[in-house]
C-alpha cells in the first residue's frame, strides 16, 4: 500500500491543488480498501473540480462501502445534477437503493433509466440480469399472504 501511495503523496508536496492528483491518492487508497482515507482526497479533489462527475461518483461508493447508504445517494444525486446520464452513477443509484435501502422498485427504475440513456452500456448484460433477479423477488413476495 505505501509503496502505491507514498510516491503520490511526495507528490501532493510539489502540486497540492492538482484535483487529479488528489482523485488518484483517493483512488490509491480506495483501491486498498482503506474507503474513509479515500473520501478525504476525494473531497479535496472536488474542492477544487467540483463538477468532477467520476471523482463524486467514486467518493459516493467509498461512502456506500464504509456504510452510509445515505451518504452516498446524496453523492450520486449530486453528481447527477452535473450529468444526469452518467452511467456509472446510474448504476451505483440501483445498486444502493436495492441493497441499502432495500428499495427493489427504485432500483429497477435507475437501472432502466440506465439503459434507456446507454443502451450500448458495457455491463447492460449483468444490469438486466440484476433486473430480473428482483423483478422475480417482487413476483414471489406479491404472491406471498402477509399477516395472519
């Protein structure tokens, strides 16, 4: 990890308002999964940059995966009033909403929103069959008896 991170950091002394710079150190360390390091580069990055739609969107899921589904929708809603059709932060929207609000319904709909936006996207195949897999959940849960 220091071997990843501390020439970047040597870096950060010559250039420390370089926004890039500051997304590859969040990177750098969101890659060693250290996530909370990572937002702190991350916002000093869109300090700068803030119009960043890659670099917000990356913060949002360090946020997600240090676990604050919350947080991170805030981060993707931001990101998407830059970029309303940025695919990735499509994507990560469908993913926090189903498996951290367990909202299967807004998932569906950012989802197809995505591949409405890009229907060449390059993970469309692994999308549809997310979809598919709560589009069954939902068939099976309307279908079971609820109280007694």
């Amino acid at each position: 990890m220091e071997t990843t991170v501390q020439p970047l950091l040597d870096r950060l002394k010559v250039s420390p308002n370089d926004p890039a710079l500051l997304a590859n150190i969040g990177n750098a360390y969101y890659d060693n999964h250290d996530y909370d390091r990572a937002v702190e580069y991350y916002q000093r990055s869109l300090k700068i940059q803030p119009e960043n739609v890659n670099v917000r969107t990356d913060m949002g899921t360090a946020i997600w995966y240090s676990g604050n589904a919350d947080g991170a929708i805030r981060e993707y809603q931001t990101s998407l009033q830059y970029q309303p059709n940025h695919a990735q932060t499509l994507f990560n929207m469908g993913i926090v909403e189903w498996q951290g609000k367990h909202d299967d319904r807004a998932a569906l709909q950012w989802w197809q929103k995505l591949l409405a936006e890009d229907p060449a996207y390059p993970d469309r195949q692994k999308v549809e069959q997310l979809m598919q897999q709560i589009q069954a959940e939902i068939g099976q849960s309307a279908g079971t008896p609820t109280g007694r």
